[in-house]
C-alpha cells in the first residue's frame, strides 16, 4: 500500500488551503503523517486517490449511516436535481422531512432546518435563553457542540473550571455565561444552580462521542432532567451525532427522556450539510417569523439536502438496523478485547449502538478525565496499522468509530485481521 498520490495532494493543498484540511479533525495531527485524499465511495468501501480501498468506520464522522451512496438515496437527489439547487422559498420536500423528524422525537412539535449541528447548537442555545430570558449555559467537560464562541470552552479541567476559552479568538465575554460540569455528575449540575440563578438550561451529548464513547451511567440523564424541571431550567440534548444513530428516536427513545430542545445534524442530511433545531410549540413560537428569536439562513431547508434526508431517513426506517447495530458492536468489541488481551495491550471498549471506541488504557470510562488517561502513542501506532490494513478509523483517539448498515461479513474478517496485526504492534512498542 502507497500513499503517494495522497503525499502529492496534500503538499499543493497546503498552498490555499489551511492544512490541506477545511476540518481540522481531517488533519492527521494527532496520529503523525499526511491526512489521505479521497476518491470515491461505495457501500461499506471507501477509495483513497492512490486506489487504497478501506473498510469505512468514519463515515464522514456519523452521516453515511446506511453505507454510501445507497441506490434510493442517490436515487432521489438525482431526481431533486433535475427541479433545480435553491430556491429561496419554500419547498414540500422541506414539511416532508420536518413530519419526519417531528415524529421521530415525541418532545418536538416544530423543527428549524439549518446547515451544520453547529448551527443547529448555537441557534438551540440563543433558543433556550430566548425562551427563559437567562444568560447561563451548562455544558460538561469533554462534550463538543460545534464551534461556536460560547461553548468552545476548553474541555480540559483546569482551564474548564475557569470557563476559559478553549480557542484563540474567543474574548472572555463569550463565554463569561458558560459553566462546566462533570459527565455523570449530577452533583457538579446542582453546585452551578446552588452558585447562580441565571442558568437558562444544560446542554449534553445524550451519549457523549466526542471525547470517544462515553455513555451515561444508571439514570444519569433521567434524573438531569428531573432536576432541571424542579429549577424551571431547559434541557437541551445535542444530538447531532446521536439523533436517528443510536435509535430512530434518537437517545432520548432509548433513555425515555425528553429533551427541551432537540438538535440535530450528521444523519438527517444523508451526507449533505444539514442540521435541526426543535421543541415544542411554546418554545419554538419564541422563534423568527413566529416569535422575536432571530435565525435565518440563505440555503437552509436545501431542497438537495432535503432530498436526500428524506431518502435516508425513509430507508433508516424500513431496514430498522439498531438490534443489527448493537449486534455487531458487540462482535467488534470482543474481537478489540481479545486481541488486546492475545498480546497484552491494555484496552477499554466503550460502545453505544452503532458508535463504539477502543481506549488504551486500563480505567473504566465515565467522563472526560477518564478517557484522557489514554495512551495516544499508543492509538497513533494502532491507526497505522489498521489504514495499512484497509481499515480506516478516525485519526483520533477521542473519537468514535460509525457503523454503517452496509458492513458485510467480509468487512468483519477484514478488519478482525486489522486489529489482530494493530495490537501486535502496539505490544511492540509497550
Ligand atoms: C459533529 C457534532 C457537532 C457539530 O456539527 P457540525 O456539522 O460539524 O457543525 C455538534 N454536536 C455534536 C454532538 C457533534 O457530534
């Protein structure tokens, strides 16, 4: 396997582009080398510019839930191309994916489309404050919801606690109404509320995938709730990633929670840049044209992403993989752990539906703190083998890695002999 074509492209695209990468998740930074170029996609398989063909566990970061380019899927955007790109006025195909999604999620009675989940965050943010007239956020240390100003806080825990920002560029005042707490730590929620009185509501990831998978424990996010209505405080789950991934309902059908704000992107636009904010009629009457709640955009409710979120979500729907999902995880996890116990490579598997993530290190998982105790040389020396392997995972340790309903048994014996070379390499260097 070479990757000279890859080596060549990203050396000219780090003339105008930043990187070579437009995300920096793409940029290999974590892993060491040079990020690979894609081709092309099909099913469970995807093809690097050198002809490298990988089993696909990135899936574009969770959007390609049903494998790539399925046949109704394509299907239909070829068919919605033909009516034109964008019209700056309403479409059917827009009310067709709202009944959609509105159905999928009991809590939500009006849905806004918009163009990335971290629109959908930072518009279900302004939505929450609009709707309590508060200014103060919680979010936990550890969870990521897009990068907007506010909750770009710095997920490490010293600068947390300080409500730092996280990013160069974000003035203090952006995230002055921004408090951190602990994943799983119902506690450290309560201690904000005993502190201030000004808290609008808590965002979370309902199964947090961004500091790789970390689920929330016993009755976690029931009893976040609870507490939340008893102070008169939203609730507001970012389920971007999660939303029509862990369960068609998202994570809240499978916890029965209902959130007070729903936001979603990844899945809902089949590979297309679409993201969704919504609640119920009370709140999302606070919203422009309804209410005096501002957020607009120029391509939201793209007929093409409409299309397409349509087709995928029709077809999520009637093959219903999430018994599948959870079945092959397991397989996957098994396989992890034994091949890290064959050649003594500490190794914790954390998974959730169709989202699963091997961590190096020998603490059990629960939050942030935890999941930093990882061995990322470890994981760097991992990732190698597995692209080397035709097996292509996220080139980080804190993030997950996607199912796709079109794995095959193929896919399984292939990747099985990925991780058995991967974990005698990492045993290597231990
Ligand atoms: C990916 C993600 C976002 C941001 O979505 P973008 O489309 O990348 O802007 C927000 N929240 C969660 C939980 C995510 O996984």
């Amino acid at each position: 396997m070479n990757f000279k074509k890859s080596e060549k492209l990203y050396k000219k695209g780090l003339i105008n582009l930043v990187g070579s990468v437009n995300s920096p998740v793409r940029a290999f930074a974590s892993v060491g080398g040079n990020p690979l170029f894609i081709k092309k996609a099909k099913g469970s398989t995807i093809t690097d510019v050198d002809g490298n063909k990988y089993v696909d566990f990135v899936l574009s970061y969770g959007p390609m839930i049903l494998g790539h380019r399925h046949k109704k899927v394509q299907k239909a955007i070829t068919k919605a191309l033909k009516n034109g790109y964008s019209f700056g006025a309403s479409t059917e195909a827009e009310i067709k994916l709202a009944k959609i999604v509105c159905d999928a999620f009991p809590g939500m009675d009006k849905v806004r489309f918009v163009n990335s989940g971290t629109e959908a965050v930072l518009s279900g943010i302004r939505l929450a404050r609009a709707f309590t007239g508060k200014d103060k956020i919680i979010k936990f240390s550890g969870c990521y919801h897009g990068h907007q100003d506010a909750l770009l806080v710095a997920a490490g825990s010293g600068l947390a606690t300080l409500s730092l920002p996280g990013s160069k560029g974000v003035p203090e005042g952006a995230v002055k109404n921004t408090l951190i707490a602990n994943y799983n730590d119902l506690e450290s929620v309560k201690a904000h509320f005993d502190a201030h009185d000004d808290i609008a509501g808590v965002i979370l990831e309902p199964v947090a995938g961004n500091m790789g998978v970390v689920t929330p424990q016993n009755n976690f996010l029931k009893e976040l709730k609870e507490f939340l209505v008893s102070k008169g405080a939203l609730l507001i789950v970012d389920e971007v990633m999660t939303g029509f991934r862990s369960k068609f309902g998202g994570a809240q059908e499978l916890f029965e929670v209902e959130a007070d704000i729903t936001c979603l992107g990844k899945v809902i636009g089949g590979g297309f840049p679409v993201g969704a904010y919504g609640a119920r009629n009370e709140i999302m009457e606070m919203v422009a044209p309804l209410g005096g709640m501002y957020q607009a955009g120029t391509l939201s409710g793209n007929p093409i992403a409409m299309a397409a979120g349509i087709a995928t979500l029709s077809e999520l729907k009637k093959q219903n993989p999430y018994d599948k999902f959870n079945e092959v995880a397991a397989i996957l996890e098994v396989i992890l752990l034994e091949k890290a116990k064959k050649y003594g490579v500490d190794l914790v598997v954390n998974r959730f539906g169709s989202m699963i993530n091997p961590f190096f290190t020998n603490k059990e998982i629960t939050n942030f703190a935890d999941a930093q105790t990882s061995d990322t040389k470890k994981f760097s020396v991992f990732f190698w083998e597995m692209i080397k392997n035709g097996v292509f995972i996220p080139p980080s340790q804190f993030e997950a890695w996607f199912l796709s309903s079109a794995l095959t048994d193929k896919d399984i014996e292939k990747t099985t002999k990925a991780i058995d070379l991967a974990m005698e390499k990492v045993s290597q260097i231990s």
